[in-house]
C-alpha cells in the first residue's frame, strides 16, 4: 500500500486493498512465508489471495536460515518507457519462457488488457510495473493463458505482485484438510487411509477426475507449448460444489522449453540429481555427470498414478477390471515411447469415455 500510494504500482485490486479497505486478509492457507495465501473478502465476493510466490532458497537445516534478503521489485519497466517497448520487452520474456510457440503478439495483448487495471484504455507506468512483476511468477502466466479454461479459477485482480483468485470450495482431491500442526504428526501411511474414508460418492469422484484428465489436455501442446506438471499431488487438486475440478497451485507447472533451461546444466551422479519438483525427472547422463533434458513420465501418468486408488476404491464392479486396465496402461506411459502422442491420446480418450459413460445418466453429471 505505500508503494501504491506514492504511484509506483497500481492495479484493478489496489484501490479496495488500500483505500477504500473493501478487500479483507482472512484464514491464512500457507505455512511458509515465500507462499503467502489467504482466503479473502472482496467487496461481497469471495477469493484468495496469493503474494510472494516465489521460490525459496534450499536452505541447509543445519544452520541457522538467513534473513530473507528483500527482492528488488518493481524496478521495470523504467520511467520513460513507452508502451510499445513495454509489449518489446513482454514479448521477449515470452519468447525466452515458451519459445516461438502460436501467437505470442497475441498474448502479449491479453496481458496489456488485463494490466489496464482501471479500465481507462491506457496501461500506466505503474499498472506496467506491476504486470511486469506478476509474469516473473509462472503461476501467473499460465492462468492468464487458460483464463478461458473450465479448470483454471479465474484471475479477480491484482495490485503490484499480489493478485487475486476465484474461492474455491474444496481445497484438496480428498475431502478432509487438518490444520498444519496435526499433519506433522500424523504418519503418512495412516494418512493416505484417513484419506480415503473422507472421499465425495464414486460418481462425484469419477466427474473430478475427468476434470484433471481434460486439465491435462489443455497444457499437453497448447496453443504456446507444452506445460509439465513437475508436482502432481492431491493438495494441489480442488473442486467446486458442482464437482467441477480447479487447480490450486499451479507454481510447479512449468513451459517445457523452461525446464530444459533448468536442468540442462545441472551436474548429477544419479538419476535421483535431475528431478525439478517431485515429479519432473529426467536422466543423468554418466558420460558427462550431466542431467539429459527429456522428462520421462508424460503429465497423463503421473494424474493416473494419483487416480488410482481414488477411482478404483468404490468403482462400479461391471467397469472395475477395465478401468483397473487402462489405469495400468496410462501409468506405464513413457514420453520416449514409438506412437507417443497416439497413445496418449487413446488412452486419455479411453478413460474420459470410460468413466462418463457411467456418470451419465446419474445427476453427478
């Protein structure tokens, strides 16, 4: 707010937050302060509110953890910048994070329209500061490109690098959250079990898992590429109260050209060196204790691996064994494989089909 009040940043959320107070901090969601999200008012709607998203610096538990060094925001674009070396300089970023893919002038474009906070037709320098610092953040960039999606919760606002999204009912594929403090005491195993018993009927199950499928198809070769899913866990799965999936967390879904840049350099001894999340992993090539750039698991499998035991625990018996089968086949699914894409897209086809085949006729559907 004293960065919006002495005309460094502006943005379509900053008014409410800072002078008319219309935009309230509820529950606090995180536990770490690099990842700041609470559930917020806005006005009579509700939202969440997400700031400071970056990553945190591994830290050695052995010693002390440094003071969190302040980041130098908002420094960019400088003043006297004009509007178009602003689209430049929007279109470079684009260009370095998904490569040549569709039509990046295109995008550049919905990102000038969504900055022009107060809708006046004109993207101010501070509006401009603002927008700059919200697309360092991936998580940011890959919802303004599937704003239209079903999947994505929509984009409310924002003011300088804090913005804010749609509320989402349920926060997690399985319908029980614990507070923090009881998580660290709760053995994983016995957790996975309490998980289970907390689960919406089969059918509801069966309508959000369609969802993660299609979320899937969305990012697998887009319009600007492919986007891996690098932390494919319930926690970052939610619903709506019609059963619709949302994503939560999309900080670790990554542009593919992206993660290639990270690895490609990283030194390993094992393959247990070249994994970037939990769950994008690729190879340490021994020639040159070097990590290889191809992921190995396409997104399909790891959803799968995460579906299967919520879909097959309380599946109809007439469908179990087939379901049970291609659930088998997806995880198997290896992004090296001859007919690839053929496959994927099969196997994608046969389970949405498989699956709303049975929900139908049932009024989950």
């Amino acid at each position: 707010c004293d960065r919006y009040k002495t005309g460094v940043i502006d943005g379509s959320a900053c008014s409410s937050l800072c002078a008319k107070e219309t935009l309230y901090f509820g529950k606090c969601l995180s536990t770490k302060p690099n990842n700041q999200m609470y559930l917020g008012i806005w006005g009579n709607l509700q939202g969440v509110i997400k700031c400071q998203m970056e990553e945190a610096a591994q830290l050695d538990l052995g010693t002390d953890p440094e003071p969190r060094k302040e980041i130098v925001l908002f420094d960019k674009p400088i003043r006297g910048t004009t509007v178009e070396k602003f689209k430049e300089m929007v279109y470079g970023l684009f260009k370095a994070k998904l490569g040549e893919q569709g039509n990046l002038s295109e995008l550049v474009n919905l990102i000038l329209s969504f900055a022009d906070g107060n809708k006046d037709g004109r993207v101010s320098l501070p509006e401009a500061k603002s927008a700059w610092a919200l697309l360092q953040l991936d998580e940011f960039l890959l919802m303004v490109i599937l704003q239209d999606k079903e999947h994505t919760p929509k984009l409310m606002g924002f003011c300088g690098d804090l913005y804010v999204t749609e509320r989402v009912e349920y926060t997690s594929l399985y319908g029980i959250s614990l507070p923090w403090i009881l998580e660290l005491f709760i053995p994983s195993g016995f957790r996975r079990s309490m998980d289970q018993w907390f689960t919406p009927s089969w059918p509801r199950k069966a309508k959000i898992a369609i969802g993660l499928l299609e979320f899937v198809e969305d990012i697998f070769h887009g319009p600007y590429g492919n986007f891996l899913m690098c932390d494919t866990s319930a926690k970052n799965l939610g619903y709506n109260d019609k059963y619709d999936l949302k994503m939560m967390d999309m900080r670790k879904i990554v542009p593919e050209i992206n993660l290639k840049e990270i690895i490609k350099d990283r030194q390993c001894e094992s393959d247990l060196d070249c994994i970037y999340g939990t769950d994008c992993r690729t190879l340490c090539d021994q020639s040159n204790m070097r990590c290889t750039t191809e992921v190995i698991q396409p997104n399909l499998a790891k959803a799968c691996q995460l579906l299967k035991d919520y879909l097959l625990r309380g599946a109809p018996s007439d469908i179990h064994e087939e379901l049970e089968k291609q659930l088998y086949l997806c995880i198997a699914l290896k992004v090296t494989a001859n007919q690839m894409e053929m496959e994927h897209s099969l196997i994608l086809n046969n389970l949405k089909t498989l699956l709303w085949k049975k929900i139908s006729h049932t009024n989950d559907s």
